[in-house]
C-alpha cells in the first residue's frame, strides 16, 4: 500500500487523511507543530504515529507521498523539502506566497520527477466538472459572460474565531487565499486562461484582521469571455452560491447538485454521466472543533472530490492511463498559473482596482 504522510492537524485531518484512507492510501504518520495537538488530533483520526519532525516524518521507508495542508506562507519551504527527499507532493492552496515562489516550487518538481499535485479538488465536484464538460463541448455556444458568487456568514460574527495566520496578510492569511484559488481554477478550466483583472479586497472585519474578508474581481479570459468573481466569508446574509455562464447560443448555471441549461428549445437539467458521480460514504466525526474557523473546513464538502483527486495521485504513481473523460489533474504548473492570477488581484486591489495583466505561467 501507498503510504502518506499529512502535514497540518487542521484541514490536514479534517479532509486530507479521510480522503487518502478512501482512495487507497495508507496515512503513516502527522506532522504538526504542537506536540500534544498533533497526538491528540492523530488518535482522533486514527494515525498511529504524530511527530513535529519532517525530517523523521521523511525518513520513513513508508512514505510515498507528503501531503502539505499548513498555513501558506509554510508551503514553499515544506514542499521543497520533500521534494528533496524524493517524495510525491501534494500542496494545498493557496500555492504559495506569489507566482515566483510558485515556480520555484514547480521547477525543482520537475527536476526531481516526483508526481506533484495542486489542491484543486474541485474539478471532481460533479456539478462543476459536468459544467466544464458541457461547455467545452459548445452546448452554449462561445462563452461570453460568466458570473460566479459566493457569499456566506461562517466568519460574520465579532466572536468568530480564526487561526492567527488567517487573519494576518504577511501570513498569507484572508479569503482570498483560502476561496479564491478555487473559483480560480474553475474559471480557468471552464473558460480558460485570465487576460487580466481589476479587483478589490476589502477588509469587512472590524475584528483587527489585516487581511480581506472578501474579494471583487472583474476578469477578461483570453478566449474573450468577460466576468466576475466576489466572494464573502463575512456576510450576516442568507448565503449565495451562484455559477452561471451566457454564451451566444445559451446560457448554463449551476443549481445545487443540478447543472442546467437554457436556450431557444427551452430550458433542461443535464444527466450526470457514472463517470463523473463521487463516491458514496458517511461522513467521519469532525477532526477539528471549536472555532468557526474549525466548522467552517469541516463540512465535508471536500472529502468526495479530494478522494477522486487521491484516486488520481495513486494512477499517476503507478504509471495508469486516466479515464479519458476524467478531469485533468491540477498539477504545479496550475499552482504557478492559480498565483498569477492571485499576484495581479492583489496588485490591482493596491493600485484602488486598475486593470492589471495576468502574467502567462
């Protein structure tokens, strides 16, 4: 069995080792930073050996694969040492801090032929891999127009809890980092590439933070499809999740589980292929707990895609041909591309929203 060891006892346990367990995987050991946290989250979770040594965590014989789920501004430096150690990475998101480190990260994954994963999990939602797969097949025509939207209250209340780093912009910290690269890479793999954005990212918290609680960009895709992304985690509001795409012969949005489509013939629901179904499974007891931060990563939600995601990682090793229709593996070079677009937000949020290029990976 393919072992793997987890790096971070937050989202690290909440999803990371569930995921591995279901796809195949054999979690060897936890790496956190405080000792009696990381034993106390390993024995919730069932790993039998916790350390806050990455060095003794790489030396295992056992391990095949690190998984990196620790604050941002850690990932560079973790990464890199275990591909050093001539491990197989996956490394949450955000990337890293900006689109050099990134490449940094993706040439020295390169040199060494580990196989290197970007935690874009997503792609295997059902409802939005069949959204990218309608469109690429032109059931709407030639996107045009695209708005996606969401906007929820897990951080609204004054005695809402976060982690330091969250909070902190020099950290990596704010929701632009911990949303953004997903809805980042679902605009890039429905739509395509970025051509630029103007972006805001207001801070809506009088909690202190120096980092955003939400984000507002307008975007302009290569292929020519112009939309918006804005995101809130501090919204009193009902919440609001929206993904909707015109085209010049339709118009398709995401409702709930359903992805549907309006045109002149009226409007329908897609059929899901078996292909693109997740896998079926109760839900563990929650890993994390106390802080809204905690129940706010402990959904769920990410545990059936990131399985698909680790069913990948594990073809991948093995040198097994993907099924043909399966979405393609977010790798490093998506890391690189997901932090470009990131790096001109940010800069066009500093510059009071001016157009900024996106830089090509």
């Amino acid at each position: 069995m393919t072992g793997a060891v987890v790096v971070g006892t937050g989202f690290g346990c909440v999803t990371h080792v569930e995921s591995l367990r279901r796809a195949g995987f054999d979690v060897v050991a936890l790496v956190g930073r405080d000792e009696k946290r990381t034993a106390e989250r390993a024995a919730r979770v069932g790993v039998a050996n916790p350390t806050t040594s990455l060095a003794d965590a790489l030396a295992r014989p056992d391990a095949d694969v690190v998984v990196i789920a620790t604050p941002p501004h850690t990932h560079a430096p973790l990464a890199l040492a275990a591909i050093a150690a001539g491990k197989h990475v996956v490394c949450e998101k955000p990337f890293t801090c900006d689109q050099d480190q990134a490449l940094e990260l993706q040439r020295a994954a390169e040199r060494a032929g580990v196989v290197n994963l970007f935690g874009a999990e997503f792609r295997w939602g059902t409802a939005q891999a069949l959204a990218a797969s309608a469109v690429a097949a032109g059931v709407i025509g030639t996107p045009r127009l695209a708005a996606f939207m969401l906007q929820m209250p897990m951080l609204a209340g004054p005695d809402d809890e976060v982690p330091g780093w969250f909070s902190d912009a020099g950290q990596g910290g704010g929701w632009l980092g911990a949303y953004g690269p997903h809805v980042i890479d679902q605009v890039r793999v429905t739509l395509g590439e970025f051509e630029g954005v103007s972006a805001a990212l207001p801070v809506a918290s009088e909690r202190g933070w120096t980092s955003e609680g939400s984000f507002s960009v307008r975007f302009r895709t290569r292929s020519g499809a112009d939309g918006v992304m804005q995101s809130s985690a501090v919204d009193f509001g009902q919440p609001i999740h929206l993904a909707r795409i015109v085209g010049t012969t339709g118009t398709l949005w995401i409702d709930g589980p359903d992805v549907k489509v309006a045109d002149a013939h009226g409007t329908r629901t897609l059929p899901v292929p078996d292909t693109l179904a997740l896998p079926a499974g109760e839900l563990p007891p929650r890993a994390a707990d106390g802080t809204a931060y905690d129940r706010m990563v402990s959904s769920g939600s990410e545990i059936g895609p990131a399985t698909r995601m680790y069913e990948t990682l594990l073809a991948l090793i093995a040198g097994s041909p993907l099924p043909p229709d399966a979405p393609r593996p977010p790798t490093f070079a998506d890391g690189v591309a997901n932090m470009a677009v990131i790096d001109a937000i940010r800069a066009s949020a500093a510059g009071d929203g001016r157009w900024v290029a996106v830089a090509k990976a």
